[in-house]
C-alpha cells in the first residue's frame, strides 16, 4: 500500500487514471462528457444503453464508467 489516499478530502473516491493502453471509445467518450458537463442523468442513460449491449470492450468501457460516475456520486456506501 502507498501512502496515497484512495478517497479526497470529503471521503469520495477519487478517479484512477486513465489508461494508456487501452483508449476510451468514442461511444463512451460521448457518454463522459455528458458527465462532466454537469448531466448525469443523460450521461448513465447513454452509458447503461452501451453497457447493456453486451460482452464487448466497448460495453465493459461502458459498464466501468457507469462504475466510476456512481462512485463519485455516492463514494463508497452500501448501495456501491
């Protein structure tokens, strides 16, 4: 364990880095910018219907930031 923090100042978990190897598809790119322009609802709605499609790179892209936005909404409660 390092002697980083895995959560911020006010106990959310903060956002692993992106990976290098592996690019965000553009389908779900869409879907995080919906995100980060303060749209949450329409950002789970684009990503749960990509997410749903199923066992795909770009479904499992999908699945893991519907992860990370629920995560940054809610940290680490019991509904996580």
């Amino acid at each position: 364990m390092t002697g980083q923090s895995l959560l911020d100042s006010d106990g959310r978990a903060l956002p692993l880095p992106p990976d290098p190897l592996s690019p965000v598809p553009d389908e779900v790119e869409r879907g995080l910018a919906a995100y980060r322009a303060g749209d949450a609802p329409e950002a789970r709605a684009l990503l749960a219907t990509i997410a749903g499609t199923g066992r795909t790179t770009v479904s499992g892209h999908a699945a893991m930031a519907l992860a990370g936005i629920e995560l940054g909404e809610n940290g680490l409660g019991g509904s996580c």
